[in-house]
C-alpha cells in the first residue's frame, strides 16, 4: 500500500489550462502539505493543511487553489498554467499532534506537470 | 526564519569509498534537523532526523549525522558508498514554533562511480 499517492504522475498541458492533482494519504495524519520542487531541484513550502483546515499559505499566485474535502485528501487545482509552473509538485503529510514542522514529513512521488 | 546550506551541489565519489555531505543552518534556538534522500523519479525519503539528545544520529542505510552547536551544522557520512547511495540529498530544517513548515537546502547529488 502506497501511503501518500498523488494522481497523475504525469501531466503535459497547453498555456491557459486548468488541470488538477489529486493527493491521498493512507497514514492517518492530520497535516498535508504541498511543495514545488524547480529545475533546480529546490523544494519549496505553498501549502498546508491541518484537519482540512489551512494553516500555511506562503506566496503562492491565487491560481493555485487547495482542496481538502477530509483530512486524507489534499488537491491542487491550478487555473490559467503558466509557463513557469512546470515543475513537480509533491504532495507530504506528517503525524497528528505535533506541530506541522516538527514530524517527520512522508511524501508522494511527485507529479510532473509540463507546461507548453 | 530558519534557513538551510548545502554547500556542494554535486559531488562524486567511487564506490566504497567514504562520503560526507555538508549542511549548515541558520536558526536562532534548537532546531530540528533531517537529511531526506530523493532518487531519480521518486519522492523524498527520510533518512535520519535530530530533534534532542545524542547529536550523533543513526539513520537508515548506514547513513549517519552529526549536530555540532558551535558550527551550526548537521552533516551527513556514510562509511562506504555503494552504488545505490546515488541520489539527491536534501537537508532541512524546521523550528519549534507552530506552523512554520520545514525549510529544505538545495540538495546535493552524489554520484558513485566504480
């Protein structure tokens, strides 16, 4: 059993799409995150929720909408893609009751989304 | 804020040969501390993680750190590369003040030549 899944793996689009990535978690946690990870490797913080709730925000353009319908679930709908969102994005979740930067941090292998 | 160096960016050495990989931080108290692996097309793997006690930390696949204060670093070793060890790595860094999330460095990637 896979215990972070992300859905798709892979995502090619055109310019001015909307597309989406699914995230589900089998582990029991309460927080979820989203990361970008660049050409360049670097992994940076956009979101995250506990128990459905948001409670990191970082500077993230308002066309990336986060989704939690329970606390297994975080999606990433992303409107009018950019060129500059190519990158993989990892969907992570980590242990209840800790404070989210503390646990230990379990991830999905990523969904590479190509922007053309 | 916390923040994260991983001085090198790529890094190669022979297989069974010794390795260490540098990481510094930059945080005003006691941070947490972790080192993840990442290998090709995969998602990122904890290897090892100091939040208190023993600052020398055993991880998984003979990978080993150290939290030295008065450097503010954490850095990796392992005795004897294998081929397998081939991979990005990443350290981080996360503070003990709610809903900050971690902070990763840049990574390093290590490549294991025979």
């Amino acid at each position: 059993d896979t215990a972070v899944s992300q859905t798709p793996k892979y995502l090619v689009t055109q310019m001015g799409n909307d597309k989406s990535i699914k995230c589900e978690q089998n582990l029991g946690h309460d927080t979820m995150y989203w990361y970008k990870q660049d050409s360049k490797k670097f992994l940076k913080i956009m979101f995250s929720y506990n128990n459905k709730e948001l409670i990191i925000n970082e500077t993230v353009p308002n066309r990336f909408s986060p989704k939690s319908p329970d606390k297994a679930h975080l999606n990433l709908h992303i409107n009018s893609l950019e060129l500059g969102d190519s990158a993989v994005y990892f969907c992570a979740s980590s242990q209840a009751g800790l404070a989210a930067n503390t646990g230990e941090l379990f991830f999905g292998e990523g969904s590479r989304l190509t922007v053309l | 804020a916390q923040s994260v160096t991983q001085p090198d960016i790529h890094i190669t050495v022979s297989e069974g040969a010794s390795l260490e990989l540098r990481c510094n931080y930059s945080y005003g108290a006691t941070p947490y501390l972790f080192w993840y692996v990442q290998s090709p097309g995969q998602g990122l793997q904890l290897l090892l993680k100091y939040f208190s006690g023993d600052t020398l930390v055993q991880g998984i696949k003979g990978f080993e750190a150290e939290f030295k204060r008065s450097q503010s670093s954490f850095n990796l070793r392992k005795p004897s590369v294998h081929w397998s060890d081939a991979a990005e790595y990443f350290c981080a860094v996360g503070s003990h003040s709610g809903n900050t999330p971690l902070v990763f460095g840049k990574g390093t990637r290590l490549s294991v030549i025979a």
